[in-house]
C-alpha cells in the first residue's frame, strides 16, 4: 500500500486550542488541563484513506511572541500549515491574518494553507463570524473549517482535506 508523509505545522495565538487539535486527531481525547506548548511539539498518526497510508509529520508551535523566530522552521518543507483562531476571541482572527502573509512571502510556495476557527462549541460567546471567516479563506483560497478539540468536530475532516490536497506519493 502507498505510504505518504505530509509535513503540517499549526499555526496561531496562544490559548486558541492548537495542541488540543493536535491532541483530539493524534489521541482522540480531550484535555482541558493540556499543558501550554513551550517551544515546539512533534507528534505522528498514521490514517488509511482508501488505498492510502498517510502519514502526518505533526508541529505544534508556541504562539507567543519570542517563539515567533522559530517558525520558520516548522513551516520550511512543510506540505500544509493549520492555521489557527479561537472564534470567541477577534483578535486572535487578526494575528491569523499576520501568519498568513508571513507564509505567503517566507513559506514554500505550494503550501496548503487550512484556517481553522475553533472552539465552535462555544457559539454563544461567539466574535468571529462564520461567513466573515469562509470569505477571507476563499479569497485566499484556502481551506476552512470552524472545529471544536473539545467536541471532536471537523478535526478528522481538516487532516482528510489537507491530505487530498496534496496529491503526490511519498
Ligand atoms: P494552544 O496554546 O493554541 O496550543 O491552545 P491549547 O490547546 O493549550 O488550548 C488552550 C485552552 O483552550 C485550553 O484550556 C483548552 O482546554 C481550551 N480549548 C482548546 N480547544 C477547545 C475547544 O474546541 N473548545 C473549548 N471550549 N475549549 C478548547
């Protein structure tokens, strides 16, 4: 069976909920204690989609400004970034506009670029609109998907979508 590596940063402010994307798609479970990334974090899974084995290279980067040096090399070779807002917070919907430029003059060329608007359990503090979020995704045309680590929605979706998006055999 045809085995492919993908390399996948995410991408984000602090607290948006990265690690626990990480955590929900590589454990399946939820933390609500998770520890905050210091630095990088590095994790694998390995998902048979038909005929495929894809395997996904995962970095959880640190948001916080003096990590903020360091991305470079996480996004370096990386087939896709997850790029990540909390949609109950604008401002973290900002800073998602900042990594989305930065990828666009430093990163590779072809990266697959997937925003990721979590914790949409949360709708009732909600600050970023859905649609204002879909627009701003096309217009740079990549992909979007609101997610929820806690609920386990649309997390497996978002790896299935970024890996279809990269059709070439490891
Ligand atoms: P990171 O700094 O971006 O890696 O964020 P974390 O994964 O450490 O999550 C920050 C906080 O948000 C933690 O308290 C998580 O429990 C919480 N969190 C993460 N994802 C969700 C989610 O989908 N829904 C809710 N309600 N909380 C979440």
């Amino acid at each position: 069976m045809a085995l492919r590596e993908l390399k996948v940063c995410l991408l984000g402010d602090t607290g948006v909920g990265k690690s626990s994307i990480v955590w929900r798609f590589v454990e399946d479970s939820f933390d609500p204690n998770i520890n905050p990334t210091i630095g990088a974090s590095f994790m694998t899974k390995t998902v048979q989609y038909q005929n495929e084995l894809h395997k996904f290279l995962i970095w959880d980067t640190a948001g916080q400004e003096r990590f903020r040096a360091l991305a470079p090399m996480y996004y370096r070779g990386s087939a896709a970034a997850i790029i990540v807002y909390d949609i109950t917070k604008e401002e973290t919907f900002s800073t998602l506009k900042n990594w989305v430029r930065e990828l666009r003059q430093h990163g590779p060329p072809n990266i697959v670029v997937a925003i990721a608007g979590n914790k949409c359990d949360l709708i009732d503090v909600r600050e970023v609109m859905e649609r204002d979020a879909k627009d701003y995704a096309d217009s740079i045309h990549a992909i979007f998907v609101e997610t929820s680590a806690k609920n386990a929605i649309n997390i497996n979706e978002l790896f299935i979508e970024i890996s279809h998006l990269h059709p070439q055999r490891g």
